[in-house]
C-alpha cells in the first residue's frame, strides 16, 4: 500500500481497513537509533510518578493464521525458563534507572501469558512487587488468557495476585469459522473457559472477537456475539480480520467476500442495544461499568492519588517484543513475524548479558511536532475525542493550527467540534469523530501519520 497521498478523499477511496492504529508510531517505523541511548539519560527528565508496567510473554499453544504479533508457538520448557531469566536480568537493570519511578497500572500480554507454568507466572508477580514495588491489591492489573490454557489453578492464581482484568481472545464460537484461520479451537473449550473464568470472579472480563472470517456471514457474526453476551463480559473489543504479511492467511493466500463494513455496522448497534457503550472502532464497555471505570481513571480505585494517562504518562516494557514510551523516545527489541524471525530474535535477548540492557537502540525518537501528533491520534481514535483545553495545556498552542489537515476530517463530515455547555467560554472544547470518522478509524489513523513516519512504514523490510 502506498502511504503518501495526503488528501483525505483520496484514503476514503480505498478500503476501510488500512492500518490498526493502536499506537504511535507503528513499530515497523522503528530503526536503530544512530547512538545508543543510556536509560538514566533517556528517563532523565521523564514524568516518572505515574508509569505503566508491560511485562511480555512472546509465547502461545498456536499461532492464529491472522496473527502478526511477535510471539512464537510451544517453545520447550527450558526456552520458556531461559526467557525469563532473561526478563528478570533487564528488569533489574532497567529498574537501576528508574529508582523513584512509581505504577499506576500493569499488564501483563503477549502471546499468551497463561501459556506459562504456575512458577512462570508466579515470577512475573514477584518480580513486579519486589522490583519495582507494585502493590498489586491497590494496582489495575490486566492480564491476557486463551481458551486452552485458561484453567482453574492458574486463574485462581491470577486473581490471587490482583489481576483485575482478564482478557481471552475467543475470536468466534463458531467451529468453522476458527479452522478457517488456522486455529485449532473447538465451541466446548471456549464456554468451559469462560464458565471458569466467571467462578474465579475478576471484575472486568474483555473478550476479543473477529469479524470477517472467511466462512462467515453477518448472521453467524451476531450467534458468536449473542454468545458471548451469556457469560456477561464487561467489555468486548470487535477486531475486522486483517490479512497481514507473512502471517498464516498470508502464506495460504485465503480469498474471501469482505464483509467487514456490515459486520462492524450489526455488531455495533447489537452491543449497543445490550447496554454497551462503543469507546472506539474496536471497544465497547457495560454502560453501568462507565463511572466505575473513570472513578478508577481518576485514582479514586487505586488505594492512590496514582492515575495514568495514555497521552501523557510513559510505559516502561519488560521482555522481548515489549516497547517502553517517554515523551520523546518510543524504544523496543527488533520486531519480526517469521517464526524464525521472531526465534533469532528471541535467541539474542536471552543470550545478553545483563549491562546490555542499560541502554536503549532501537527505536524512534519523536521531535515536538511528531509529540502533538501522536496526542491527537490517541485521543482522536476514541469516542471521547480530543480534549482542546487539555491539548493546549500540555502543548502551549492549537490543535487544529498545529495539524490542519484535521478541518479535513470536518469537510468530509467526519468529525465535529463540540463546545462545553457549561463552560463560561464559547470556544470548543472538544474535537471528535462523529459515527461515520469512528467508523473510518483505521483509514484515519494511518492517514493523520506524518510523511516521516509513512515512510518508514513503507521502507520497512519484514522478517
């Protein structure tokens, strides 16, 4: 796909479905960096009372045939052991840095982090107390699960340690519709799963699905969501299939009828209709879990005056595939797809001697106006929209001066500003996507990327 056009008309032209914008930059923009960078000097002059902990686990029972992320599938016991040694000799090098730095939230993904033994698990916990001092009882803590390795002995583990929301990727409850992916997973494995996630009583359960599977329809879309409602989740996120290089669907060249926008359009009004209020392209929440989830925002759930902010606070991750995030540096392990890519990757992190891990060299470094970009695009891709005043706080200036391209997005009825009813001034307050831009999230994302980073993108060889 070519990324430079920069009028908007020229995006809408094309596929919805153009990038996953989760974050910013994508990691394919990331290069090494031209000199090594100490992590005493790159968290220097860093926020460090509000950081969020990633701890990943690149390892699962199976690789999806969607699936892009860096994990690798049934590594041997002893890998699996050797990883987090590994894991355990950075954390402490990293942690040498970070002496005051304090956690607002933890999570841990991957891969599949329930692909671990008890004792795996278990190290993940004690490295985040006694490291980097987390009170995991006053902590959010999320951690990701599957259907085969979500079993009683490591749920209640799980919730014993304060793991506070647990994610499992279903995808579909529909047999066919898996197998058309290159997952092994039978309807009996799911619901057994869930019925034992519910007994164990976290108090948020996320459940992931995918729309546009090749054996599906719009009506065997909605019978997997009616099914996940039966076990009540607090949120669901809805992910459109994407057919992503040297994944398992792009290796067997699967063809199929798209069926994304009209998936997308029933399942959004079903969930809405079931009391779910939409977040962004992909996450729908309970309505009556809202308040409690902004009381938790605004630390009144935290036991703390502690509260992040994905705009503004940094994320510090642990293992290989994990990226940490200050305000000007975004820094990581290589990223690879191929199971060898990912294997030879893997092979050098355990391999590294523990000052290895005092610096950072690999990653993007982000100038000020890639700083406002990335503030607009993290809260334009949600439902909530940019918050005007609080931009122009952190930045000093306009939001819609800094990056007009943005009255783009109002001339193709996309977005609209809102003005506060209740504030003593008449300027907007609020830029957000209306239903239409929420829509054309992932033509929007990639769109609103500077020329620099879809470059990159573009130039990036993956492996």
């Amino acid at each position: 796909m070519n990324f430079f056009p920069r009028q908007l008309q020229d995006w809408l032209k094309r596929s919805p479905y153009q990038g996953y914008a989760y974050a910013y930059p994508h990691k394919s923009a990331y290069r090494p960096l031209s000199h090594p960078r100490p992590l005493r000097e790159v968290w220097g002059d860093a926020r460090r009372d509000a950081l969020f902990l990633y701890l990943h686990v690149p390892f699962c029972e199976m690789r999806c045939g969607f699936c892009n992320l860096f994990t690798t599938a049934n590594p041997q016991a002893d890998f699996a052991a050797q990883y987090l040694e590994a894991l355990q000799r950075q954390a402490r090098r990293v942690r040498a840095h970070l002496e005051d730095a304090r956690f607002a939230n933890m999570a841990i993904g991957g891969g599949t982090p329930t692909f671990l033994d008890l004792k795996g698990l278990e190290t993940l916990f004690d490295l985040a107390a006694g490291l980097f001092n987390i009170d995991l009882a006053a902590t959010p803590i999320s951690c990701e699960t599957s259907p085969r390795t979500a079993v009683p002995e490591k749920l209640r583990l799980l919730r014993d340690r304060g793991v506070t929301r647990l994610s499992m990727g279903v995808q579909s409850f529909i047999e066919a519709e898996t197998r058309a992916v290159g997952r092994a997973q039978k309807p009996e494995w799911v619901q057994a799963a869930l019925e034992a996630i519910r007994a164990v009583g976290f108090p948020t359960v996320n459940l992931d699905l995918i729309y546009g599977l090749p054996e599906q329809t719009v009506e065997t879309w909605l019978h997997s969501l009616r099914m996940a409602l039966r076990y009540c989740p607090e949120e669901i996120y809805l992910y459109p299939l994407y057919h992503r290089p040297l994944t398992g669907l792009d290796r067997i060249g699967v063809q199929w009828h798209d069926i994304r926008p009209d998936c997308y359009r029933a399942g959004r009004d079903f969930l809405r209709s079931e009391g779910y209020e939409q977040v962004s392209l992909r996450m729908f929440r309970k309505r009556e879990s809202t308040k409690e989830h902004e009381g938790a925002r605004r630390g009144t759930k935290l036991g703390s005056s502690l509260t992040y902010c994905c705009q503004e606070d940094g994320m510090v991750g642990l293992g290989c595939g994990a990226r940490s995030y200050t305000r000007s540096l975004h820094y990581s392990s290589e990223y690879a797809v191929s199971r060898m890519g990912v294997r030879g990757i893997l092979a050098d992190y355990i391999e590294k001697p523990e000052e290895a891990f005092d610096v950072a060299d690999y990653g993007f470094e982000l100038d000020a106006d890639e700083q406002r970009r990335r503030y607009v695009l993290m809260s334009l891709l949600q439902a909530e929209g940019l918050d005007l005043m609080a931009y122009r706080r952190r930045f000093g200036s306009s939001a819609l001066e800094d990056l007009p391209e943005l009255k783009e997005l109002q001339a193709q009825d996309l977005a609209e500003l809102l003005t506060d009813p209740d504030a003593s001034s008449p300027l907007p307050s609020r830029f957000r996507l209306n239903a239409a831009g929420l829509e054309r999230s992932d033509t929007i994302g990639p769109w609103l990327a500077s020329q620099r980073v879809q470059a990159l993108m573009q130039e990036y060889e993956l492996r």
